[in-house]
C-alpha cells in the first residue's frame, strides 16, 4: 500500500497514487462480464449496473446507477457497456428488459469525469471487444487515453495510458490507473 494517507474517501485520492497491490480484488462487474464469455453467449438480465430505470417503458436519461464507481458514466454510455433494452417473449407474452452483452465498446472521444470532480479521462484511440474464433477466446480490445486533472474548471493534461476495454472499464470502476 501506498504510504501517503488521504482523509478523503478513496476515490478522491489522485490517481497516481494508487498501485497494482493497493487492490486485492476484482470487481464483481469484471467477473460477471467474463462469465459470458462464449463463442455463442446470450445476453443475461443480469446487468454490471446495480439497476436502469424505465418508466412505462419510456427510458430515463442519466439513470445508470453506479453508486460504488468512482467515475460519472452518463447514460448515453449503455451501448459502450453492451446494456440494450430489448423485447423478449414468455409463454406468448412479449415484455421489454434490459440485458447485458459481454463486449465492451468505449469509443474515441469519450470522456468521463471522477464522482469527486478532481480527474478526467479522455478516450484519443479504442477499439472494440470481439469474439476471435479461431483462438477460441474473447479479444479484449484497446484504450488510449488521456488523464486530465481538474483545478478551478481547468483541465490540465497529466498522461497518455493504455489498456483493454476491460482494464478500462476496471479504472471508471475502482479510479486506479494500473
């Protein structure tokens, strides 16, 4: 563990401070992904989000809840988190629910801002996630990004990073650049 303390809640702490063992363990939204990888998965209602919302069917922007991440993710990222809102039919009755899909999409461009609104990051380059048959595994894609730090609304430039859609998608979870 690092020896700088922070009176402040962990993820208000810059994220260079953080190291590889100051995490012990794997997020469970990592875990549930990797449950479905399969060469012919289906989609599960079990989401990496603790809930949507819908109201009559009607969506309600900016209603992902993820109390627990330490980085905002806006509604308008479920695709980029392969979370649709589909049709399904039981015993002939058609219903609308949301399902996860294993395939992590975060594209250039997108940006997130830390809960605590001291860190950005910035997405210059990515590719998506995707079955690759003939290794028989799931390919986990590519990110490059920016960290920005944020003083006084001004975004100052800290570092370029690289990672997989999965590591990325553990940094807006746990706010620990690995």
């Amino acid at each position: 563990m690092s020896d700088t303390s922070y009176d402040s809640p962990l993820h208000e702490a810059p994220l260079n401070h953080f190291q590889p063992d100051d995490f012990m363990y794997v997020p469970k939204e990592i875990t549930q992904l990797k449950a479905l990888w399969q060469e012919r998965t289906q989609r599960s209602t079990s989401l990496i989000v603790p809930s949507m919302s819908n109201e009559h069917s009607k969506l309600v922007p900016d209603d992902i809840h993820h109390s627990h991440w330490c980085f905002n993710i806006p509604y308008a990222f479920r695709d980029a988190l392969d979370i649709k809102y589909e049709q399904r039919k039981k015993d002939k009755k058609t219903y609308m629910v949301w399902t996860q899909g294993p395939m992590l999409s975060f594209n250039e461009g997108d940006t997130f801002t830390s809960k605590n609104q001291n860190c950005a990051l910035q997405i210059i380059f990515a590719t998506g996630m995707g079955w690759d048959a003939t290794k028989n595994e799931m390919y986990q894609g590519s990110v490059v990004f920016e960290e920005f730090k944020i003083e006084n609304k001004k975004y100052t430039n800290i570092k370029q990073h690289s990672c997989n859609q999965m590591a990325f998608l553990e940094i807006l979870i746990t706010g620990s650049i690995l």
